[in-house]
C-alpha cells in the first residue's frame, strides 16, 4: 500500500471513459464547441485492464466511470462488463443525463446503483443558455426513470452568478422531494477559468453565499460525511440531505483519496497539479512486469497532491473526469 506523509492513498478511482461529450457548458470549454474522442484512447479491454493493476497495486476500492459523458462511449458496455466483476465495493457513474434513459438497462444489468447526474438549472432555456447542447426534459425523464428502476441519485450543481443562482432554491426544492441529494459544486480554477481570473471571479459563489440562500427558506443542520468526502453534507430535518463541494471555500486537499486515469492512459494524482503519469504502454504488459513499474508512477501520483488547498490547473475538467 502506498501512504504519503499525511496518511492519504488512493482508495477512489476515476476512469475517464472519453473525451467527447454531448454538452460544451460555459464552465467547462469557453469556444462552444463540444469535446471529441481522443484519437489514441484506450481500449475497453485495456481500460478494464488498468482497473484490474490499480485495485491491486494501490488498493482502490470505489470506481466511478466519468467523461467527459460516459453514456456516449462505445466501450461503456465491454468496460462495465469487465469491472463489474473485480468484486469493487462500490461502481457509480456521472452523467449528464441525455442518454441516460436509453442505457439504463445496461446500467442496471451491471450493477451500477449510484448516479451522480449534473443538471444546473431546471430552467429550459437556462439549461440550452448553460449546457449549449441537449434537450432539459429528456434529462428529467431518464432521472426519473433511474429513480424508478432504485438507482440513488445525486444532482451536481455548479452555481453560476448571472447564469443560475437563481435556480439554487427550486433545484434543491426538486430533488428533496424526489429524494435525491443536491450537491453544489463550487466553481473550480480548470482550465481557461484558471487563465482568466476575471471571468471566474465574476461567477464564483461560494459556500457562505449559498448556506445564506439556502437558510432564508430551510432550517439545516450539518451531517456526518465520511472522512476523505470532497463534500459537507448538512441535513434539512424531515426532508432530506444536501451538500457543498467548498473546493475553494472549505479545501479537502489534506484528506483526499482520489487517483483519475483519463481515456488516453494517463494517471492524474491531483487536479491542480500538472503532473501526469503515462500507464498506458504499462497496459499491455503480463502482470509481473506492470505492476513494479506501475507502483513507481503512483507514488509520484501521490506527490502531486497538495499539502493545504486546490490552487486551480490548466487542464481541462472533462477531459480528466471531474
């Protein structure tokens, strides 16, 4: 097991099954133009594979599939079909939710339980103005259909000033009812919001503001979460949970647990770092050679965790899974 001076290891894996995404919101790419598959991504067999020597050169425990959009990707059903059977404590899955009705019998079928859907607004023409791509009412119908099916359900909001702040209310409103839990997700210094302080000061709201909103209407009172959580949970007594994910405000770099491995073979040990690990020729190799050398990037891995607090990077969140 490989443990840095803090404590911290990877217990939680990332896997960014593709670049492409079916959106191209404001907070991720600033052109409008959608993410496309890289053109040297990795197979669904050698994807697999990488779990496999991960889980057993670093312990990881909890895999979660992301993209960019997941849903999209050929290799989402040989990947699933291979993964679900590492005997995993626990696999979920992010989305955006477009195609989230038509593939959720796979999901099903494989075992995925856990959803993490990012929605921003339940307003339509908010949701175009944000997303610039997808259809809101779709997104709403394959929710609920997973909720029917039993999937828990977690809703990923990123508050923007001038774009969605007034969304804050109605969506937790939306989601304690139905029994999901809304996450606020603080607006993060990636990509070219971490070239441009400007436009990400100008739509930063943080975790004070948010609990100000939030108090106006609803009594809450803060939750347990477990240690190496990215979010603080507070509970509203009698109708449900929410969560803020203070990347800036409250930073949770000293009990982070997570490792990223993006679709083209590239280990990622911290989003502010722009360290990078090639595995991808590693992936290829009978078990006995991988793993040797495999432990010797995590460990770099590792150190490139920050000591204190999430200081932004340059790197584009799609492409690294969130």
């Amino acid at each position: 097991m490989i443990v840095d001076r803090q404590g911290r290891r990877f217990r939680n894996l990332r896997v960014s099954l593709t670049a492409a995404c079916n959106y191209a919101c404001t907070y991720c790419v600033p052109n409008g133009k959608r993410l496309v598959a890289a053109q040297d991504e990795l197979s669904a067999d050698a994807m697999a594979r990488g779990v496999a020597y991960l889980i057993e050169a670093a312990g990881i425990e909890r895999l979660r599939i992301t993209g960019g959009e997941p849903l999209v990707s050929t290799r989402l059903e040989p990947f699933l079909r291979q993964v679900s059977q590492f005997g995993l404590d626990d696999i979920s899955l992010t989305t955006n939710g477009q195609l989230l009705e038509r593939k959720l019998p796979l999901l099903v079928e494989c075992g995925i339980r856990r959803l993490n859907v990012s929605l921003d607004t339940l307003d339509a023409d908010a949701f175009r103005g944000i997303a610039r791509g997808g259809d809101l009412a779709t997104v709403l119908a394959g929710m609920e259909a997973a909720r029917e099916a039993g999937m828990k359900i977690k809703v990923n909001m990123v508050p923007l000033r001038g774009q969605n702040l007034d969304q804050v209310l109605p969506l937790l409103e939306y989601c304690l009812e139905r029994g999901f839990e809304l996450r606020f997700i603080e607006l993060m210094r990636m990509g070219h919001l971490a070239r441009d302080p400007n436009a990400f000061n100008q739509q930063f709201v943080g975790l004070p503001e948010l609990l100000e909103l939030i108090g106006g209407r609803h009594q809450y009172v803060q939750a347990s979460a477990p240690v190496d959580a990215t979010a603080m949970r507070y509970a509203i007594p009698g109708a449900g949970h929410f969560g803020v994910i203070a990347n800036e405000s409250v930073p949770f770099c000293r009990t982070c647990s997570r490792l990223r491995l993006s679709s083209t073979g590239w280990l990622h040990g911290c989003l502010s770092s722009s360290n990078r690990h090639f595995v991808g020729d590693l992936l290829d190799k009978p078990r006995h050679q991988a793993l040797p050398a495999l432990q010797r990037l995590l460990v770099k891995a590792l150190g490139d965790k920050q000591d204190l607090a999430f200081s932004g990077g340059v790197t584009v969140m799609k492409i690294i899974g969130g």
